[in-house]
C-alpha cells in the first residue's frame, strides 16, 4: 500500500491495518448495497479469514523461530 520509491513496504503492519479497514469497509458496503450474492459474500468472508489465520501462523513462527 505505502512504500518506497523501489516499492520496499515501510510500514507493514500500519499497510496491514488499513487493508483490513478497506476490506471491511468494502464488506459492508456490500452488505448494504440491494443487490448481493449471500453464498459469494460467504466465500468471500471464508477466503478472507482463511488468508488472516494463515497470516497469524506465519507470524507467530517468525516470532518464535519455528
């Protein structure tokens, strides 16, 4: 999202943080709009919590060295 003139991400977990924000916001709107897809959005819900556990694992092994 934010990064350096050669694309390097300065601040990962502040990018992270708004590409949550922009997903949820984007969810919602979605939600709110008159024409939506339940099973897509619930695919869509379910690739998204799938990509965050995923994140969280690979975080937590940098952490602790696995």
């Amino acid at each position: 999202m934010f990064g350096d003139f050669d694309d390097t991400e300065r601040c990962p977990a502040h990018n992270s943080e708004a590409e949550v924000a922009l997903g949820f916001a984007s969810g919602k709107a979605a939600l709110q709009s008159g024409r939506r897809s339940v099973p897509s959005l619930v695919m869509a819900g379910r690739d998204f919590a799938a990509v965050v556990r995923k994140r969280e694992r690979i975080e937590l092994a940098t952490r602790h060295g696995s």
